[in-house]
C-alpha cells in the first residue's frame, strides 16, 4: 500500500500565500507512482479538483485556481508540493492529496485545513 502524508495550511490573509506538501510513503519499491494531486471540499460542498500533475510533470489547473497555484513534483522524494499564492477567502476548505499508484490504486491523505481571512 501507499499513504499520502499532508504538511503545511493554515491560516492566511486574503493575498497571501501558503504551500502543500504531500509525501507518498509506504510500498514506493513495489508500486509504481502515477499522477498525484490535490482537491479540496469546502463546507457543504463536494471534493473538487484543484490541481494534478503526472510523472513526467504535466499539470491540470481547475479555472478557479489558475495563475495563482502551482504544482510541483519531485520524483526522487515521491513528494507534491502546492504553491498557493494571491489566497482568496473562497479557496477555504479542506485540501486532500491524491496519489495514484500502481495500475488502478489511489490513496487520500488525511486532510489538512486551510483557512483564508479577509
């Protein structure tokens, strides 16, 4: 199996910036790693994609998040990074990592809660 573990959120002002990491761990010798990503689910509403990005470093953007997010990987750490910056108080919710793994696997990190004052 592989876990996504989630670092970084918070709290920021309206305008201000915040960076996600997620970190694949567990079975990385024998599982091969494919897009890994990040949605998020605000209060109320559904999961939705906010950015993705594969192994050769393609990226997907949802039109809410674009020129204001970047996605970054980095292969030799099985790690995702999310660059948030210009925050807006609607992109507050709950941010989920996503990695897909081995032919039809995907596994969840636990969450973690980013919050935009304005």
């Amino acid at each position: 199996q592989v876990q996504a573990v989630e670092s970084g959120g918070g709290l920021a002002q309206a305008g201000g910036s915040l960076r996600l990491t997620c970190a694949a761990s567990g079975s990385l010798s024998y599982f091969s790693i494919n897009d890994m990503g990040w949605y998020r689910q605000a209060p109320d509403k559904q999961r939705e994609l906010v950015a993705t990005i594969d192994r050769t470093g393609n990226t997907k953007y949802a039109d809410s998040v674009k020129g204001r997010f970047t996605i970054s990987r980095d292969n030799s750490k099985f790690t995702i990074y999310l660059q948030m910056s210009s925050l807006k108080p609607e992109d507050t919710a709950v941010y989920y990592c996503s990695i897909e793994y081995g032919l039809t696997r995907r596994s969840w990190g636990q969450g973690t809660q980013v919050t935009v004052s304005s």
